[in-house]
C-alpha cells in the first residue's frame, strides 16, 4: 500500500492540475500515492490508514469549503489523525476577502484532529502558471522530505 493518500475536488480543472503537479513532484521523489477524487466518495476513514494526508479543494464563494467536501469533511470528526504528516493545498479567487479559504478550512481540520500539518496551505489564485506547476511539484517533493524525516526517525530509535 502507499504511505500517502491525496483526496482533492476540482470544479473546472485547476485543483485538479495542481493536484497532478504535486504527484508528480511525489513520484519523482521516489515515491508513490493513492489519489482518489471526491466525486469517487473516498471515506474518510481511509485517512488513518496512511502516514501521509494530501487535501486538495477549490474555495466556493467567499471562502467556503464546496459541497461535494462537505460530508467527507464531517466524517473527519470521527478520526484520530495523530502520528499522521499532512498538507493541504488549493485554487481560488484573489476578488474575495477569504482567498482560497477552503484550504485553511481543511487545515483547521486536520490539525483539531491530531495531524502534524508540516507545510504552508499551498494557494493558487484561479488557473495555475507554469511557476505555480513548478511550485507544486516542489511542495510534493517537500511533503516527501517530511515523510523521510519521520522514517529516520522511527528507523534509527
């Protein structure tokens, strides 16, 4: 099995852009994940089985996470995400006041339920650049970087 799982929505493509620039960056470190789209209905539950949380959400509205997150978002508060490494990442639209807020909703989330979020929310405003493909693929290699860390650590005790 993966030690990671990425669970993301996108309504026009571009959560789902930077969620595949961020797999990539993955899978060039050397490692492999399982990626599930909301509209799979992935269970939440499925979270605890892995050391590795990826949450990825387009914001609807003034910063609203989008519906379709709404009952996997409840389900989280049924889980113990202690021991677990997480980052989120996410589109949105800089015209609102809450930029890109569904991200920092799902970070509020994984951190009440025990998750060690290790990196910065990652935000993109609307579509993604070539810069922002670049950046996300850093940030996946740096989710790596703090899942090697937690093995060495684990390894050498």
């Amino acid at each position: 099995m993966s030690e990671m799982i990425m669970i993301y929505a996108s309504m026009t493509g571009n959560t789902e852009e930077m969620a595949n620039a961020i797999a990539e960056g993955i899978r060039e470190s050397g490692k492999d994940l399982e990626i599930n789209d909301i509209f799979d209905n992935p269970s939440a539950s499925e979270l605890e089985k892995y050391d590795g949380i990826l949450l990825g959400s387009y914001t609807w509205g003034e910063g609203a996470l989008p519906d379709e997150f709404l009952d996997f978002y409840e389900e989280m508060d049924k889980l113990d995400l202690s021991g677990k490494k997480a980052v989120v990442f996410g589109s949105g639209d800089t015209v609102y006041e809450d930029f890109a807020g569904a991200v920092d909703i799902l970070i509020a989330k994984l951190q009440e339920r025990g998750a060690e979020v290790v990196l910065n929310g990652l935000k993109v405003d609307t579509s993604p650049s070539p810069e922002d493909i670049e950046q996300c693929k850093q940030f996946g290699s740096e989710f790596v970087n703090h899942l090697n860390q937690q093995e060495n650590c684990q390894i050498s005790k």
